[in-house]
C-alpha cells in the first residue's frame, strides 16, 4: 500500500496521528494533548524546542541518524504543519510528557494497526480490479464499489477506517480476499458479498 493513510490513534482526550507509509507519529498531536493533560495535573508545559536541545537529545538523535536517516520531519510550515518523528524518538517525546503512558506507546510500536491498514489497502485494489473483471454492464461498477464498500464497513461495525482497531482492518483484509477469489465464481453480486463476509467471520 503505496498510499499514506493517517492512521487517529486515542491518544488521553484526543489523539495521535500515524503515518501508515512511513509509522512515523505527529509529535504536534502528542504535544497538544500532552500539554492538555499535564495543565490539568499541574505540570509545567513540555517544550518541544527544550527537548530536543538537551544532550541526550541531541545524542539520541545522531545515533538514529546512523541507522535510519532523519528521525524527524516537518511536512509544512505554518498553522497546519506538524512536525512527524520515527517511533523511537516518539517514545522518548511521549515519555518525556508523561511517564505513566510506558506501556500504551510501547504497545503502538509493537501492534499489527499499521500492517493491516497496508494489507487492507491492497486488498481492495485487488477486490476492486476482480470486481469490475467480472461484472459485464462496466457502468453498474461506480455503483458496486460503493454498496459494497458500504456493506463492508457495516460488517466491520466501522464509520472511519482512520480510527478502525486492528482487528477490524483485519476482518476487512479477509472479506476483500473472498470477494476476490469468488467474483469468477459467484455471479449474483449480493449473493457473492454475503458468502465473502459470512466466510471470512468464520476464519476470524
């Protein structure tokens, strides 16, 4: 999945965007609602300059350089930029705002969110092209992806695929695939989506 996709993870009272291209976080996003949280807990406001001003920092950063490149971006300028860091240097940020988030940011490093919002995503395209292979009035094809598109999110109990749980992006990856491999087979269109999705609950 070429495509980026900005991924909403909760995130305190709000959330943190993922980039599903390059899993880098927007450090914008942590420090809005990190600083939400630490003024209601009485906690001086974290500064993203200071931060990256310290030694260990600085050192943590030339280090990541080595390895990866440039650990941290900044898309554009302006009331809408957002500055994005790779997961390692999100963890330290996140750290850095509130000690108690540990567990939450390790766990975003090591979940499956951003694998199966990829492999979703190329699922699609491969539904959508054995879709309009198998459908011979081309002109109905507009209005299929779009009901079963539809069918498929209410499936997946979904109303923005950029806020879906794993789990959920994992059921649509599976109802895709079935749709794919039974468009050849199975002509009635509704009749093919309601075997594709009943199929891929029984294997999730």
């Amino acid at each position: 999945m070429k495509t980026p996709v900005l991924m909403k993870r909760d995130f305190l009272d709000g959330y943190v965007q993922q980039n599903s291209k390059t899993d880098y976080f927007s450090a914008t996003d942590l420090i809005l609602y990190g600083n939400e949280w630490r003024a209601k807990n009485n906690i001086p406001v974290f500064n993203q300059a200071t931060f990256f001003q310290t030694k260990s920092t600085k050192l943590f950063i030339q280090t990541l350089e080595k390895d990866i490149g440039s650990p941290c971006k900044i898309n554009s300028k302006g009331k809408n930029s957002h500055t994005w860091v790779h997961p390692y240097l999100f963890i330290d940020m996140a750290l850095a705002i509130n000690p108690k988030l540990k567990l939450k940011v390790y766990s975003w490093i090591y979940d499956s969110l951003i694998k199966y919002r990829n492999d979703s995503g190329d699922s699609y395209k491969k539904m959508t092209g054995a879709l309009y292979l198998s459908i011979s009035n081309k002109s109905e094809f507009r209005d299929l992806i779009i009901d079963v598109a539809n069918r498929i999110k209410k499936e997946c109990k979904v109303t923005d695929w950029e806020t879906a749980t794993e789990k959920q992006l994992e059921l649509r990856d599976k109802i895709h695939e079935y749709i794919s491999v039974f468009s050849d087979i199975i002509r009635d269109k509704e009749n093919l989506v309601d075997i594709a999705i009943k199929k891929a609950k029984e294997v999730y």
